[in-house]
C-alpha cells in the first residue's frame, strides 16, 4: 500500500509539473503572440496615410527603420531591422519616394519596399516625332500631374538644365513614343528608358541616316512623299548638290518662321550655304521617317516643295519647280 501511495505522489507531482510546464508555455506563448502582433501586425493608431517618406539612395537599414518609425510608419524602429535582416530584405530595400494611402503592417510595408511599390499612379508622357531635346525638356515640365497629385507638377526630381546637359549630344537619339513614367522619375532615369527605346525599337544605325531621318521627318508630312524626298535628299548629295532643305531653319533660329534672310546665316546646319548633310540631326525623328532616309525611292524628280495645299509636290527639272512655286506657294 506504501509503494501504491509512493506511486500516486509521483504521478502526481509529474502531472503538476506538466501543467505547470503547459501553464508556462502558454503564457510565454500568449505573450510572444502579444509582441508578434503588437510591433509586426498591428499598425500604429496615428499612422500618417495619405504622407510620403523618401528612401535616399545609399541609405542604411538603421536609418531607413528610424525614419519610418519617426513618421509614424511603423511602431518599433528595432522590430522593422529584425524582421528585415532575418529575411533577408535589408539590401533589397529600392530607393525612392513612396506613398502610403492607408496603414499596413510591418510586413506589407517591407514587402512594398523590397519590390519598389511607390504607390503612385504612372504619369504618361507623349513625346511626339520631330520635337528637339529642348522640345522634350520642356514638354517634361508641363506635363500635367494626375488627379489627386501631391505636387503641382508631374516629375518633381526632374531638372531641365541637368537633361540639357546630359543630352547634348543625343539630339536624334532619344525616341519619340509614349511613356509611362513614376512621378519620382529623375534625370537620368528619362533619358535613359528613352535611349534604351531607341535601341529597341531603331538598332543599330549609321549617324549619316539619323541626321537624314531628322530633315525628312520636320520635312514632310506624308509616309510615301517621304521615301520619295529621301530619294531625292541622297541623289542631290551623290550629285554634289545642295541640300537646300529649309527645316533647319527652325532649328537654327530657334523660330517656327523662316524668312528669307534666314538662308544668309553663316551655320553649319545652313543647307543652303553648306553642301552635304548638317553636322548633326535637328530633331529626334520617328521610326516612320528613319525607314524612310534607310529605304529611298528612286524617281526621277530632283525637286520638291510643300504647297499651300497641305501636299508635297515633285519636279525633274528646275523649270518644272518654278511653275510648282508660281502654283502651289502662290
């Protein structure tokens, strides 16, 4: 009976050891599950939606994790660097300025980072053929920002003398097209998906069809007139002709008119002064006018001018051009 009882007191004294361990368990459980939920789930009762916080190029996760937790993005800044750093986030963290519209955990919120969510709508951006990089900077900062923006203007990183600096020597280069850019889109960022859509979208190409793509493009309107004054455009070079094209007027002067006293200035784009093409393009040609100055059509029309009409009009001979001036610019 002693032994009996002996045995009971054990199992005893096990099962309260075991509730006990239970007991414990649950509690360090239940307050873990509080942490959990309290710095990683639960979001902060004053979270700033509707505000930004910009992510600076280089910045470290320590002072990335104060600058959330100093606006009231996250609740513990030492939370969001250990949940960071144990998956693996801390250095794909992508730089830029982000939006945050409505709270969200600490996870959502290192997920949008990690994956470069700005959580703004994309600006489009139509950049016609035949505008010159000037042309395109400006076009830039007029582009009207969407419904709801939180600036007056679209691309606020984007600085007009520092894409003037950057492009001077890429008038031709940079591919006119639609874009959809970031409100947060730099410099450096436009000129560069401009120039990657060149290289996509043109290939290859020799400077020489560049410059011409860019005389025929502010030339002539029309698709088939084109491959018809690039004809005409490459047989005067063979012949050792003038060019005589008067679109680099604009270019030149820097006004939409040309005047006849236009055709005296001393210029290296003056093709009327300067035999053989100018020494650069005058403005960032369309791939319609770039097939065209690759792919001419030969006529036998050596001259060409654009009526009143809206058409462009062909001549074999001079005399056959006088009487298209005296009829159609008249």
């Amino acid at each position: 009976e002693r032994r009996t009882a002996g045995r009971f007191a054990y199992l005893d004294r096990k099962i309260m050891t075991f509730k006990a361990k239970i007991l414990i368990g649950a509690i360090v459980f239940f307050v873990l599950a509080g942490i959990f939920w309290s710095f990683f789930l639960l979001t902060p009762k004053d979270f700033p939606s509707g505000k930004t916080v910009v992510i600076e190029k280089g910045t470290g996760l320590a002072e990335i994790s104060g600058k959330l937790e100093d606006g009231g993005f996250i609740k513990n800044k030492y939370a969001f660097a250990l949940y960071a750093r144990a998956f693996g986030k801390s250095k794909k963290i992508k730089y830029g300025k982000y939006l945050f519209n409505e709270p969200i955990s600490v996870f959502a919120l290192a997920s949008r980072l990690t994956k470069g969510e700005f959580g703004f709508k994309p600006v489009k951006v139509v950049i016609p053929e035949g505008l010159t990089v000037k042309e395109i900077a400006e076009l830039f900062l007029a582009v009207k920002p969407p419904s709801g923006g939180l600036t007056a203007k679209s691309f606020e990183n984007f600085n007009k003398q520092e894409f003037l600096e950057k492009t001077k020597d890429m008038e031709g280069y940079l591919f006119p097209d639609t874009y959809l850019f970031l409100p947060s889109a730099e410099t450096k960022q436009v000129i560069e998906t401009m120039r990657d859509n060149f290289k996509k979208k043109v290939g290859d190409v020799e400077k020489d069809i560049i410059i011409m793509a860019s005389l025929i493009e502010k030339e002539v309107p029309d698709s088939n007139d084109r491959k018809v004054v690039s004809g005409i455009l490459w047989k005067r070079l063979k012949l050792g002709m003038a060019l005589q094209v008067d679109a680099v007027f604009p270019y030149i002067t820097g006004k939409r008119e040309v005047l006849l006293d236009d055709l005296k200035i001393d210029s290296p784009y003056n093709t009327y002064l300067y035999k053989g093409l100018p020494p650069g393009p005058i403005a960032n040609p369309g791939l319609d006018a770039i097939e065209a100055a690759r792919n001419p059509e030969e006529t036998p029309y050596l001259y060409y001018l654009s009526g009143k009409d809206g058409k462009t009009h062909f001549a074999k001979t001079f005399v056959e051009h006088l009487k298209n001036k005296e009829k159609y610019l008249k």
